[in-house]
RNA sequence: GCGCCUGUAGCUCAGCUGGAUAGAGCGCUGCCCUCCGGAGGCAGAGGUCAGAGGUUCGAAUCCUCUCAGGCGCGCCA
C-alpha cells in the first residue's frame, strides 16, 4: 500500500470536485513536526491563487465532505492552506496486520516495463580501479529495486573490449603465442602491469608501435591471429571481473556482457541509416551530425562525430548502435546510464542524435544518471600515496581488513574464522553503503573512519542494529514472530508503525528518480524509530498480547531492514 | 570563451515536484537509562543555506548576475 499515493488521490479528487479544476495536485507530503500531523496536503495555496480566493475557504470546504475512510484519526486544517492529517493508530495496525502475513513488504508495480541498466561498464584492457565503484554499486542497486518491483531488468555490461589499446595489447601478446592456457594467465595475473609494459614498449620502440597500429586494422577486419589473441586476453579480463564482481556483490553475469565489440557489425548500418535520414556532414574528412542545439565556443555548430577521417568508428556510433538495439530489440522502456558526470555532454548529443534519427521508439526513455567523483581526504581525486589509481580488488581488501580489526577489537571472544566472515560482510557493506548513501549527483570524499562508524548513517550501523533485533528472537520461548498480532497504542509504536508502512512509499519512489540514497536514509530513520519505540516501550515484559505485538513489531523491522538492505546489494548478519 | 555539476553547522553529509521554526552523524557540553548485545536514549551549544538582486502569500529549492572549486568542449572511450 503506498499510502502517499492513496491520499493524494483522494485529496486530489477532492480539490478538483471543490474547485472545478481538473488535475489539481494536492500535493502530499510528509509533516515537518509531529504537531502538523503524519502528512500534509499543501496543494490548497496554489489553487486557491488559480481562483484568486481565500485558501483557508477553499481548504474548509475540501475539509467539508472529505472522506478518507477510516485512514485518519485527524485531518485540519492549518497556517496558511495546509492540511494536516494524522493517520489512525487502528488503520496501521490493521495495515501492518496484513503486511505481516503477505510474503512481499512491498507489492509489485501495475504498469509492467522493460528496464534496461547499462552499468559498470569497464574498460577490458586494464584492471578496475575505484573509478568503476560507484557506477557498479549503484547500478546493481537500481538493477535489484526495479526487479524487486516486478519489471523486467536487463543488464547490461557495455565493456569496452574494442579501443585502439587493444591493438598494443595484441602486440605485447605475440610474443607469448606459444604458451598454453595456464601460462598465459600466469603472464595476465596483473593486468594493470601488463597494459604498462605494453604502453611503455609502445612508447619506446616504433617498430612495436606501428605492429600495434597495424593489429588494430588486421583486429577490426576480422584476421584470425589478432582475433584469437585478442579472445584470449577478453577472456582471461572477464574473468578478472566476474570474481571482483563476486567478490562485491554485484549481480552481473557473463550473460550480461555486451561489449561494444557486440555492436561492431552494426556501426556501418548506423551510418548508412544517418546517411540516408540526410543528417550527415563531412568535416575536416570526418563523417559528423551536427545539431542546432549544439554549439561551440564561437556559437558554431558543435558537431557528433561517427566517422573518422580514416573510416574508423567512435564510442558515439557504438553507443547509438546500443540505442537502436535496446529500444527496437530488447524493447526497453527505459534505459538507465550510469555513468560518471563528466559524459554528460556526449549523452545529450547522443540521445539528441538517436532521436532525430529514430533510432529509438517514442515512448522509449533514455537516461543520464550521472555521479560525482570520489575524493581523497585532501579533496582531490582518490589516488594512492604515490598518485596512482587505486585496484579496486585492493580497496575491498582494505575495507575487509579493517573490518576486522574492527571485529576482533569490538569482540575479541569470537573465534578468528568467525571473525573473518563478519568482517568480509562488514567490509564490502561498508563500502557500498557509503556509496549510496549519498547523493549521487555530488562528488564525495572517501574516508574509511566514517564508513566503519558504528554511529550514523552508515552500513554497521545498521547491520548492528539489525543483529540486535534478531538477537531476540533467540530466545528459546519466541518461536514464530510472523503469527503475532500487532496492535498499535503508544506513541512511539505509531511512529514505527506508519514508517514501517513507508517503506514501500520509499522504494517506489527510488524507482522514479533512481536515488538510492533516498532507501538509505529510510533504512537509517527507520533505525532510529526503532531504536526510540525499544526504549519507550518494553517489549519482553510487556503482558502476553502487548508482548506479541511488540515482537511482531520488531520481526517486521527487522524484515525491512533486511529487505532493504538486500535492496541495495547488502547482506545481513544474524550475529556480528 | 561556452556548457554542465558543486558550494548548507568546525568536519562529513541530508534536505523529495517551492511550504510552517533549515536537519543528521562526528566532535564539544550536560543528563538519563539497562526487557536485547552500552557499538544505547534525551537535551544543549553551533547556520547571513557562497554573495547580490528578482519571481512568489511563501525560496536552501525557481530565474538573473557575481565569486570559488570540479569537470567537459571535432576525429580516445
């Protein structure tokens, strides 16, 4: 039940009846203070300026013959125009009765979509670095909240498997073609010092060079030394990636793999097709589509370009290979882009571009949802002491180390292997949740202290507060929290009570706008009204059915935050 | 030069389509409590929301300009 939504609907219809103005909005939102209510209707004002009358009139006769059926205890009217309505403690009680018994916290979307997640998204020719954290987090977030809502989610991987580095790549495995499978992974072990070696031959030697640039052309025309190569090495990179992708979390497969080599046979279409809709300009040799909306400097015309002067393709012809086969093949309703902020230009010629074009259906809807940096304590991009990128399989590893220094220090009674579980589950939540839980558009600085807190909005936070709440259900007498009846009374029981109902509320809403960070904060809140409710209110004391009650609040806290957390790609602990 | 993003408490960050007295955590000050696992709860101090105009009944939020930082801007991806 999104009872947001319910209540706007209503009050909306409401408004409309009394003002004779269709689609007027009531505009629902949460109150401010506890003395405003649960939520409030601030739609009243703005009508009310539309029909040049008194607000406090015009909310006096929406008040008149309102009927909200039994959801409110309270409805007024206040201040200026607002309403503010005070959810009934029976309707909660009756609300949570039914969500405690039903195997989903949150119903699945009526309309049905195809909702396509490009994300991640590496380059293949060199190891992933940190660079690669936050789209990946954040885009397997995405991913598990639509398919959690009942859409269908494609992923997909779009590595970059094609670039002109693969030609030097080649090169520098020439020289191995020899070795059998197990030594060439041997040589592959460190990608990273693989791709430098090759770069710094391809700097030093030109007969090196031009080999590589050579093996570019013999790659992208088909011949079979240079492809077989060249597989070799893709195979040996994904397979890098898979295990950092286990390692962390993340729900990519193989099977979501595609690489821009996919689109590789398409890209002569693409031009063809922007040929014949007559977008096509030659300059400077090179094929472009130039845009009014886009210019330069000087005002000129900011061109997209295809096609380079020597018939190469560009990542924008791949990517509006990409467009045409999402919308028309996968039937994508959305796509989602996650990818860091500084692409945004290419996104907006790009997406400008397949429009025109009609590479894409009408109703399709592509999306730039861009991300910040990640910063170093010194406010400058995350770099290692001596200013080089930082593996990502590296930082995962720090994070699990510190986790249990963390762990062993916290509770040193546990056994090492014990510990060492806890803290590979604490350190990788660490990381991801600092990730989401801010604002994705900003840049952000990275600090382990403050992820690995136990106090804020943070992943141990939660974890520990979901192991606490578990930690009741051990007892031998509690045997099947999900039978309890759940009565609400006591003010903080209602406050837990209406923000447990909130959660589907929440998770709709981070489907809209893709701010996870918004799932995080009601995880973090819902804490905290939890916390606040065990305090006020005893539960193990408490007489038989309070007791239930109160236990059956717990259970479903616990089940949110769990669900939520899964959610965002997080795993929870019984015990920490 | 043009464009995009950012600027909120000492620090790290929230603040949803404009709504009532701008919030949280850390740090600082004080208080309380022990049904689970104190990695707890409550309260206080701390803000010209970068600055200046404007729109509005109402602006951190929208518009314009200025300042500061980051990023992008024809054949890399």
């Amino acid at each position: 039940m999104n009872l947001k939504h319910h209540l706007e609907k209503i009050i909306a219809g409401r408004i409309s009846e009394v003002s004779g103005l269709t689609g007027s909005k009531a505009l629902i939102n949460y109150a401010r203070e506890a003395t405003f209510g649960d939520y409030q209707a601030n739609g009243i004002m703005g009508v009310a300026k539309q029909l040049k009358t008194n607000p406090r009139e015009l909310g006096e006769k929406v008040l008149a013959d309102l009927d909200l059926g039994g959801i409110a205890r309270k409805v007024e009217l206040a201040g200026p125009g607002f309403i503010n309505i005070f959810i009934s403690p029976d309707y909660l009680a009756q609300q949570l009765n039914t969500l405690r018994t039903s195997a989903a916290l949150v119903q699945p979307l009526v309309a049905q979509t195809n909702v396509v997640v490009d994300y991640s998204s590496p380059n293949l020719a060199k190891e992933m670095h940190v660079g690669h954290l936050r789209g990946t987090i954040i885009g397997d977030a995405l991913a598990r909240i639509f398919e959690y809502l009942g859409q269908t989610v494609i992923r997909q991987n779009h590595f970059g498997d094609w670039g002109t580095q693969f030609g030097m790549l080649i090169t520098q495995m020439q020289d191995m073609q020899q070795l059998d499978e197990s030594e060439l992974k041997k040589e592959l072990a460190d990608l990273e010092s693989f791709y430098r070696d090759a770069k710094e031959r391809f700097d030093a030697d030109p007969e090196f060079a031009n080999a590589s640039r050579e093996n570019v052309v013999k790659l992208q025309a088909g011949d079979s030394t240079c492809l077989k190569l060249w597989q070799a090495f893709i195979d040996i990179s994904v397979e890098h990636c898979q295990a950092l992708y286990d390692k962390l979390g993340i729900t990519l497969r193989v099977d979501d793999i595609k690489a821009e080599s996919f689109y590789n046979d398409r890209l002569a279409g693409i031009i063809i097709q922007l040929d014949d809709a007559g977008l096509l300009t030659e300059s400077d040799g090179a094929r472009c589509v130039f845009l009014d909306e886009f210019r330069n400097k000087d005002g000129e015309a900011l061109p997209t370009i295809v096609q380079k002067s020597d018939g190469g393709y560009l990542y924008a012809t791949t990517d509006l290979a990409a467009i045409q086969y999402r919308s028309k093949e996968l039937n994508a309703n959305r796509v989602l882009y996650v990818v860091d902020a500084r692409q945004s230009l290419h996104f907006q010629q790009v997406f400008r571009v397949a429009e025109v074009a009609h590479f894409k259906a009408e109703q399709c809807s592509l999306e730039h949802l861009s991300y910040g940096t990640m910063m170093g304590s010194d406010g400058k991009p995350f770099k290692t002491r001596t200013g080089g990128t930082v593996k990502l399989m590296d930082l995962m590893e720090e994070g699990i180390a510190r986790a249990f220094d963390l762990v062993s220090e916290k509770n040193p009674d546990l056994e090492e292997s014990e510990r060492r579980e806890i803290a590979s589950v604490v350190g990788i939540a660490a990381i991801k949740y600092f990730e989401l839980s801010k604002n994705r558009n900003s840049d952000y600085i990275f600090d382990w202290d403050t992820m690995l807190s136990f106090d804020g909005n943070t992943a141990p936070y939660l974890l520990y507060a979901y192991a606490r709440i578990r930690s009741i259900f051990r007892r031998e007498d509690i045997v099947s929290p999900h039978e309890y009846t759940i009565l609400v009374n006591d003010e903080e029981e209602q406050a837990l009570a209406l923000k447990l109902l909130q959660f589907s509320e929440t998770v709709e809403q981070v489907s809209e706008d893709c701010y996870p960070n918004q799932l995080c904060l009601y995880l973090y809140e819902l804490a905290g009204i939890y916390m606040r409710f065990y305090e006020a209110c005893p539960v193990l004391k408490a007489e038989t059915t309070v007791r239930e009650s109160r236990l059956g609040l717990c259970d479903l806290t616990a089940r949110t935050i769990k669900q939520g957390l899964s959610l965002l790609g997080i795993d929870t602990l019984e015990k920490m």
